[in-house]
C-alpha cells in the first residue's frame, strides 16, 4: 500500500479488527445488515409514493421483514 512492507499488512489487519470491533459493539454485522436494509426499503418506498402514486398502495401491503409497514 504504502511501501513499508509487513506494516501495511500490520495497519489493514488492525483497522479491520477496530472496524470489526465497533460493528460487534453497537450490535452486530446482522444488527448492520437489518439496519441498512430497513433504510433502503422505507426509502424506496417513499420514492415509489412520488413517483408513482398509483403502485404505492400496491407496495404498502408487500410484507417486509417486520410485516405490512404504512407511508
């Protein structure tokens, strides 16, 4: 990476650990993994009721993973 060898292997294995570390404390990689798609399916349905208001109702009774969710 960097040109010092064996202590670019030393920082990329010790900033993985820290990131590991973190995602372990505040939950989780599936606590993450839940987190994102959450956001990615409230967002995406807030685009579909601009965008298309007729299919919003369509989408509002599609189960996610916590059941039918309401705009």
């Amino acid at each position: 990476m960097w040109g010092h060898g064996a202590w670019d292997w030393v920082i990329a294995v010790a900033a993985w650990m820290f990131s590991i570390g973190v995602l372990r404390i505040l939950g989780g990689v599936g606590a993450a993994c839940d987190a994102i798609a959450d956001w990615g399916r409230s967002s995406s349905r807030k685009r579909v009721a601009q965008v298309a208001p007729r299919y919003a109702a369509r989408i509002d009774r599609t189960p996610g993973r916590h059941g039918a969710k309401r705009l």
